[in-house]
C-alpha cells in the first residue's frame, strides 16, 4: 500500500488522519513524503462507537478542533506519567505501533530521525519478540539519537509458557532503556487501550522528568 500512495495528493488536499496500530506504517509514510501532522489516537469504528475513557474522547475533540496550542497533557483513567530515566527533551514526536514502526526501518516511509522524541506501544507481544524488536531499535541507534522515549501501553504482552526461564516485560524496558541518558518516560496512557489518549505525529513535544505531563507548545490544526 505504502508505495501506492500518491503523495502529492495527500499533501495538495490535508485531511485528519487519525489511528493508530497499523495505521502507523501510514502516519510515518504522510509525515516523511508531506510534512503534515497526523494523529496517534482511537478510531471511529473500534474505539469511538464502542467505550472509550470520557477523558480520551474530550481531549480527542479538543485537538482536532482547536486552533489554539496543545500545551500539557496527562495520563489519563487512573494513570500518572513516571519517568524511569530522568532529564529533559524536546524533539518532534515520531512513532507508534513498535512492531509496525520497527518493519519501516530500511525503507523510504520512515522519516528522518533527527530532533525527535520516540513514542512507542504495542499489544500481543510476548516480551521475547519485544526484545528482539527493542534490539533493532537499539542496533539502529534509534534509542541513541532521540531526545527522549515515550512507551504508552504494552497490554497482555507477556509469555503465555509459564515454564519458560525468559525475561518478564519490564525487564526487557529496564535492560535497553535503563541507562540510558535522557529522559524515558512510561505509564502513558496511550495504545490499545480504551484511555488512548489523542497524539499529534510531527509535533514538537517537551518532556521534563519533574513534571507528570508532557507538553505541546504548537496546535496540531489550523
């Protein structure tokens, strides 16, 4: 699909796009050949008609509909932001889906990585496949050259074979972003969850380690 898309079409007439999971592969493809902002958040079908959080649906339209700055966002239906590695960072968020992000790395849809904070989640995965997927990140130096790392939700990924000596999620997250030099925030409520809180891909965003939010310093539509 990607290397079907006609690009300057996109880009001549703007429209909303929003989703996320799959429709990753589709928001790196616009933002890397277009430029435009489009949304990491629940879908119409799948979320929007069935439950979904109040909070999650105010914010979504709030975003879509508003010209004026995002400015701070927080966890929302229970959650609060933790940090596992402290500092501060700004960059322009890019990412997703991790399975769907990590399939776009050699090709022509993925979008420069330069200045950019990291966004990731997933669902399904047991923690081995994580850690391969982690391992490419980290081979790549896609860990490295961010300016900071956002995991939302990674629901039921853990390894159904109890009798298996591997490692549990959270060991997989503390051995390849432990040390790292910059700030790894978690626990956002973002991904396959009904609290999916709204995202704008291609937006600069701030993370400070002190605060329990991050921040959007532009709008997302004009």
């Amino acid at each position: 699909l990607l290397d079907k898309i006609d690009y300057n079409l996109i880009k001549k007439n703007p429209k909303i796009l929003v989703g996320y999971s799959d429709i990753t592969a589709l928001q790196l493809a616009i933002f890397k050949k277009t430029r435009l902002i489009t949304f990491s958040g629940p879908m119409v079908v799948s979320d929007l008609i069935n439950q979904i959080h109040n909070k999650s649906e105010e914010i979504f339209w709030s975003m879509l509909t508003s010209g004026k700055k995002i400015g701070k966002l927080k966890s929302i239906g229970g959650k609060e932001i933790q940090y596992m590695r402290k500092g501060k960072g700004i960059g322009t968020l890019i990412g997703g889906n991790l399975s769907t992000f990590v399939s776009l790395i050699g090709t022509e849809f993925l979008p420069k990585l330069t200045n950019y904070v990291l966004l990731l989640e997933d669902t399904c995965e047991p923690p081995y496949k994580i850690d391969r997927m982690f391992n490419q990140l980290k081979l790549s130096g896609i860990f490295d050259k961010s300016k900071g790392i956002m995991l939302g939700a990674f629901n039921d990924c853990i390894d159904e074979n109890s009798e298996k000596n591997t490692l549990t999620l959270g060991e997989v997250i503390q051995d390849y972003l432990g040390k790292l030099k910059k700030p790894v925030l978690y626990n956002l409520s973002h991904g396959h969850i009904k609290e999916n809180l709204i995202l704008p891909i291609g937006l600069k965003v701030k993370l400070n380690s002190s605060k329990n939010y991050i921040d959007f310093t532009e709008n997302a539509v004009s």
